[in-house]
C-alpha cells in the first residue's frame, strides 16, 4: 500500500509540474472561465457518462457510487481502497472566418481517494472546476486597439460520502469547497497621427478571490432484469449556490515594447470598488440535475445515456455584468450516450481481452451567448483500461476525445480540439481481518 501511494503522489507531482494554464479556450474570457469536466477519465471515455457505478473505480459525479457490498474476493470482509489521479493534454485548432492559430495545453484533472467502511463509503480529492487563460486582441486599420489577457480559475475541494440502503438504492452527498482566483486585464492601444503607438498607455487590472461551499446529492439503482442482464440507474441534483467574489481594480499607465510586447508600470492609481458596492460581489451557482439509465452484463458490457441540466441563466456577477453587455446566458444542457466492452474479464492468460473498451459521444449547450448566437459543443470519445501489476483491481486509462465548440458565425471563434487524457486508479485492502490457526 505505502508502494502505492507513492506512485499516485509521484503523479500528481508530474502532472502538475507538466502542466500550464489550464485552457487556452477565448471562450474562458467570460463568466468565471471555462467549466472543467467534473469526471474520471473512465467517465470522460463514455461521453461522460457517470451512471455506472462499480467498487474499484471512483465515480465523482454522483456520491451514491462510495456505498456498496463488500466482495466475495475478499471473503465478504471488504471492498478496495481506491487511489485515483489524472490528466490530460489537449491540442486546440483556433479557427475564425479569416484566420486560424493553434494551442495546446496541459493539465492536472484530479486527485481522488475512496475508503470503504461496510456498506459506508468516504471519498476526498481535489479537481479544478473552472479554468480561465486566453489572449483576445482587436485589429484595425493601425494595428491592435485592445488587447484582452487572463488566467487563473477555480479549483474545487471535497468530501463525499454514500451508503448502501438496501441491495440495490444507495445514496450519497457531496460537500465541496470551491476556491481561487481569476486575473484579467485589459489594454486600449493609442497612436499618433503618423500610425506609431504613442509613448504611454492605459491598462485596466482587475482580480476576483473567490471561495464557497456548494453540495451534490445522488442516488444509484440497480436491479437485476434476469440472469445476466442488471439495469442501473443515476439521479444527481446540486441546489443553487454563491461563492464569495473579493475583487480589486487598478488603472496603470504603462509603456510597452513593441517588438517584445513587455509591459512596464510606470504609476497606479487603485479604483475605489467599495463605493460602488463592487468590493465584495456574490456570484451564482446555479442548480444542476442529472439523471441517466443504462443496461449490461456484469464485468461485460455497458451501455447507457444520459441528461444533465443546469440552470445558467441565473449565472452572474456583478462586477463584470456590466462590461460584457454583448454576453447573455441561457439554461445549459448536456446529452450523454456511450459505454464499455471486456472480452473476458477473467482471461488472465490474456491481456488483451481483460482490457476495457470504452466510446461515447456527448453534445452540449453550454449556456453561453455572444452576440446572439449559442456556444455549443460536440465530442467523440475514445478510451481504454489497461490492468495494471498483479492487483485484480488497479488499472492504467486511457482516452481521446475528438471534438468542437463554437461558431465562426458573427465573428466569433470555433475550436477544434483533440484531447488526451490519462489516469493511474490504484486498489488494495483498506483492513484485512487477522486470522489464527
């Protein structure tokens, strides 16, 4: 065990040593950036689907899945304790009516641990929920006139527990801790009359600390159809929530160079927020229900759907609403179908066949609205499990996901992403009785 957690440790450490800003997306210049798929990468290689539930993988999107039955394996006297991290790398083609750029990120997706008490179940981590880090600039005749730059995001901390009911109803809930910062800022470029920029310009900063607690309630069913197949089922409802925006904003007159694009701060002169009501600002969570059915044969075969709503046309703060009048939004919604296939989950004298296929393909509203049009996305998803030493239970994952988001319509930005995912979800006994001849 102590070999193990040494393992996991090591990768987190890799992963977020790797890692730079979490997105590259424009889009992550509104709201509190772009949301960050809450989810393994077994999860992410379905098309997201988080309904099935099992006792040697983590679910972190409905905490009914920590509750479960103690194993015939281990002679009905425990299930695993898990240790799961992740990551992945995403390579985006940036595409408007007229141009086209690439980027590419890496980044750290989450830290889980699950520890089985009976038909009890605890779960903690650590995850990013939102990533902001984009680059935006206007052209016109003269060059650039504004140049928009930000990063940061929120991360999200969390303790879980479920419990098993009765065979087949379990239920869960999560308590998260939401916290971070965002940074943004924003230059008006001036020239002179002969087109070169003039000595001094103006650059608006602005910095929001965010924090607050938020909780996601789940239930898992599952229920026997006949001899081999067994029906499952997931209900998830998080209720509206705020998180606590600290905010701070500064004019700075700067110089900049032109062919490096360094900054200098020459003076500045802090904004009195207070006054405005704008120094400490709440900013909406809005609600979020799910629910999914699926079908399959245990250790087999899976297949699935699923539908997650979310209130965001509730989303807002105050102290950026009244500069991004051009943005709007509107009730997002997510649609799920995928699943997985074991050749023979107990051909140990085959590696190939104990290998877990997964697929999926999801398509999702976002709940964004630039000038008018919806920023939608669309993904294909690809992964598989790889058994890992001589434990039955831990196993490597792999996933891609090919996919778009956005329109080149009304001169806004449409994505084209690649994404490669990875994580280690490691297994071993929590307590092993002892025995005595």
């Amino acid at each position: 065990m102590i070999k193990k957690l040494v393992i996991v440790f090591i990768a987190f450490f890799a992963i977020q040593s790797f890692a730079q800003e979490g997105t590259s997306s424009p889009y992550s210049f509104y709201g509190i950036g772009s949301l960050k798929f809450k989810g393994t990468v077994e999860n992410r290689s379905m098309g997201g689907l988080s309904i099935y539930t099992d006792s040697t993988h983590v679910n972190l999107r409905n905490p009914a899945s920590y509750g479960g039955e103690n194993l015939e394996l281990y002679n009905n006297e425990g299930r695993p304790m898990i240790f799961s991290v992740g990551g992945s790398h995403m390579s985006t083609k940036l595409k408007s009516e007229t141009n086209s750029d690439r980027a590419s990120t890496s980044t750290f997706d989450y830290l889980a641990v699950s520890l089985p008490i009976g038909k009890l179940g605890i779960g903690f981590g650590l995850m990013p929920y939102t990533s902001v880090g984009y680059k935006l600039e206007n052209y016109e005749a003269n060059g650039i006139t504004k140049r928009f730059k930000g990063d940061g995001g929120v991360n999200k901390t969390y303790l879980s527990a479920g419990y098993q009911i009765t065979k087949a109803l379990s239920v869960g809930i999560d308590a998260q801790y939401n916290f971070g910062k965002i940074e943004g800022s924003t230059i008006e470029y001036l020239y002179d009359n002969d087109g070169e920029l003039i000595q001094y310009q103006t650059r608006e900063d602005n910095r929001s600390d965010l924090s607050g607690l938020n909780y996601n309630i789940g239930l898992t069913y599952k229920t026997k159809l006949n001899s081999k197949l067994e029906l499952t089922s997931g209900v998830t409802f998080s209720p509206k929530s705020d998180l606590n925006s600290k905010n701070k904003r500064s004019v700075n007159t700067i110089t900049i160079i032109p062919s490096t694009e360094q900054e200098f701060v020459v003076n500045t002169l802090e904004t009195d927020l207070e006054s405005k009501g704008l120094k400490e600002t709440s900013l909406t969570l809005p609600a979020k229900f799910s629910f999914g059915v699926g079908i399959g044969e245990a250790r087999k075969w899976f297949v699935g759907v699923e539908s997650v709503f979310q209130e965001t046309s509730k989303f807002g703060n105050a102290l950026y609403d009244s500069a991004n009048t051009e943005t709007t939004y509107e009730n997002s919604n997510t649609f799920s179908l995928g699943g997985f296939y074991i050749p023979d989950y107990n051909a140990y004298r085959s590696y190939i066949k104990r290998m877990v296929y997964r697929a999926g393909v999801r398509a999702e509203k976002t709940g964004l609205i630039i000038n008018g049009e919806s920023i939608d996305e669309f993904g294909i998803s690809f992964g598989v499990g790889l058994p890992v030493g001589n434990n039955l239970f831990s196993n490597a994952n792999l996933g891609f996901e090919f996919g778009k988001r956005g329109t080149t319509n009304k001169n806004l930005i449409q994505e084209n992403f690649i994404n490669f995912q990875l994580s280690l979800s490691l297994n071993d006994r929590w307590f092993e009785k002892s025995k005595f001849n």
